[in-house]
C-alpha cells in the first residue's frame, strides 16, 4: 500500500465522513464527542482535543502503527484492546476515512455489514 499524503484533519472532517455510514450517531465517552453505531463506541476525541480513539482490529492496529507511527500511536491503557489513537494534525483525509471505514466495520451489529459496508 503505497503512503499517503500528510496535511492533517479535523475532528469535524472525521464527524461529516463518519455521519454518511450507516447508523452512526454522535454521542458522548467519558466526556468528550464521540462516534457510535447502534449504542456501540466506533470513534471519540481523546481528552487532549486533537487525537481520536478509533475502534480497530488487531491486524490493522499493527499495520497502522508500523506503516504511520508519526500518525497512530498507544499508550498503555490502551495495549489490550482493540483501539489506535490517531493524531489529526499528523492524519490525512484518506487515512481517516480509512481508519473511520474499519472503525464502523468493527463497531456495526453483523445485521448492519450487508446494508451498507463503507466505502
């Protein structure tokens, strides 16, 4: 996969993408804006306002973290789930739209894949 172009995203660029997949809704997590799918956790803004926390999976969280460390990162609270954090500055729109795509896949109820899997 070849490396995108870094310029950086905001969290509402995260919000309008994310709002056109199936069932998302805004919310709240542990006191910040946040993404889910059905009541499910997909995406939230890390306490420090310019990182989100992005649902996953174990594969993909490897891959991410060895082909963009300047982009997704882990702290320690977060090694034994299946989360990445993303840093928007650093992120590009294509990036985020595919994190986002893997965040709603992991976070969607099996009933939701078939209706509308993210582009």
């Amino acid at each position: 996969m070849a490396r995108k172009s870094v310029t950086g995203v905001t969290y509402q660029q995260l919000v309008d993408y994310a709002s056109t997949l199936t069932a998302v809704e805004q919310s709240t997590s542990y006191g910040t804006p946040a993404l889910k799918v059905r009541g499910k956790l997909m995406v939230r803004l890390w306490d420090d306002g310019t990182t989100v926390v992005l649902k996953t999976n174990w594969e993909e969280r490897e891959r991410l973290l060895a082909t963009y460390p300047e982009i997704f990162f882990l702290t320690d609270h977060y090694r034994d789930y299946s989360l990445v954090l993303m840093r928007l500055a650093t992120g590009s729109n294509a990036l985020m739209r595919e994190a986002v795509d893997t965040a709603w896949r992991e976070a969607a109820p099996k009933s939701l894949l078939h209706e509308k899997t993210p582009k």
